[in-house]
C-alpha cells in the first residue's frame, strides 16, 4: 500500500465538476483538509486518492427514465427560489445510453418530448458525458453518495439559503466563512493544480466533502428518505 492509500484511507472526499474536467478535495474525520487535485477524467481523480472509501459528487447519480427526479424537486424546494435554479433537473437515463450519447442536444430533446412531454436546456444536456463517466465509476470498493453543494452550505447556515451568488466576493467569503466554522480551513495556497482553477468550485469540493464526512458519521440526511429512488444528501 502505497503512502497515498494511508493517507486517504479514512478520508472523505468531496468532487464538483470543473472547467478543466473534476476537482476533489479530500477531509479527514476532523475536517482538516488533507489535499486536493484537479484531473481532467473522474477515474484520474480517484486514482489519485488511492485508499478512498467515501465519495460525495455534484453531479446526478442513479438517472431515471423520467421527466423529473423527486430528488432534485425537493432539494429545489428547500433552497427557494433564488439558490433552487442552482439545482440543475437530471436528464433522463436514456440520454447516457450508447444509442444516445453522441446525439446533439436538438435530438435528445426531440425524443424527451416524445417520450415524456417535456425537453432540458443545453446547458442540462451538455452535463451527459461527466454524469456518464461518474455512472461508469460506480466501484465496489468506493461508496458514492449525490451531494449539492448550496444544499451544503443552506445546512452549515442553520438552514438559510446563501444569500449572494458563489461568483460573487460577498458570496465566497461567506461559504469560506460556513466552511471553516465547521471545522474546513481551506488553506491560501493550493499550489499549482488545484489553486489555478475557479475558487468557486473549490468551495463547492470542499462543501460536498464535509457532508461525505457527515454521511460517514451517520448524520447525513437523504432526500427523499427512500432508498430505492435517487438521494441527494446533505
């Protein structure tokens, strides 16, 4: 066992989806950060946290072939109006099948409305191949819990949605702030991989990580509560 797999063996790792492909970043049982990288494929990312056993990711796991997830629709709910647009509707599942996934939007489209009545923007619709890459890595020895990160910070907030925009200062400042009373110091110096990326989506990263370590502790709470439909945890 190499000295990566020691380190993050007991980790949680938290992973958003970024410009330049993923970014993770990884916690231990005291919230301290124990690193983070960028890579440009998801299956790179977790080689490069050898020994994770827990994943938390923002971005759908388990699709349906459905107009909507009741996952995303209550998550949406509680967030309001304003941090709820955040929550994209997952696509259905056929979108990721091989018989559709080299299809353009328009086409997918036209058989969503076929098949259910409705159709999913572009900006949805482009999400089909990193949403099929952390589908194709559902590993044995990995958990991998749904996560989104302004549902993170609405629980750290004593459940108030954020009240600026991520991209703003105020916004960041105030995730930053949620993060490290709750025990998640993001360091001022990433180094050169992961701190030349957006800081946006290493807040979420590291959002998404502090309900991974929640889900290990079993304090985490699933929407819905069933456990045969799509869950997204906080």
């Amino acid at each position: 066992m190499g000295q990566s797999s020691i380190i993050y063996k007991s980790s949680s790792l938290g992973v958003d989806g970024c410009k330049e492909g993923w970014v993770g970043v990884a916690i231990d049982k005291c919230g301290q950060v124990l690193g983070s990288h960028v890579s440009s494929t998801f299956k790179n990312l977790l080689s490069y946290f050898s020994g994770i056993k827990l994943v938390g990711i923002d971005m759908p796991l388990k699709l349906i072939n459905e107009p909507s997830r009741e996952a995303d629709q209550l998550v949406r709910k509680e967030l309001g109006s304003k941090r709820g647009r955040s929550v994209f509707p997952a696509i259905p599942k056929f979108m990721i099948e091989p018989k559709w996934i080299d299809l353009e939007p328009e086409d997918l489209n036209n058989e969503s409305r076929r098949r259910f009545g409705c159709a999913f923007s572009r900006q949805t619709i482009n999400l089909k191949r990193k949403i099929l890459e952390v589908n194709q890595c559902a590993l044995e020895n990995i958990s991998m819990i749904e996560v989104h990160p302004e549902f993170c910070f609405m629980q750290m907030n004593n459940g108030v949605p954020q009240g600026y925009s991520k991209k703003t200062w105020n916004g960041m400042r105030h995730r930053l702030s949620l993060l490290k009373s709750s025990g998640i110091d993001l360091p001022s110096d990433l180094g050169a991989n992961s701190g030349n990326i957006s800081p946006d989506d290493i807040i979420d990263a590291a959002a998404v990580a502090w309900t991974t370590k929640r889900f290990s502790e079993g304090l985490a709470i699933p929407y819905p509560k069933d456990p045969d439909s799509p869950q997204i945890w906080v």
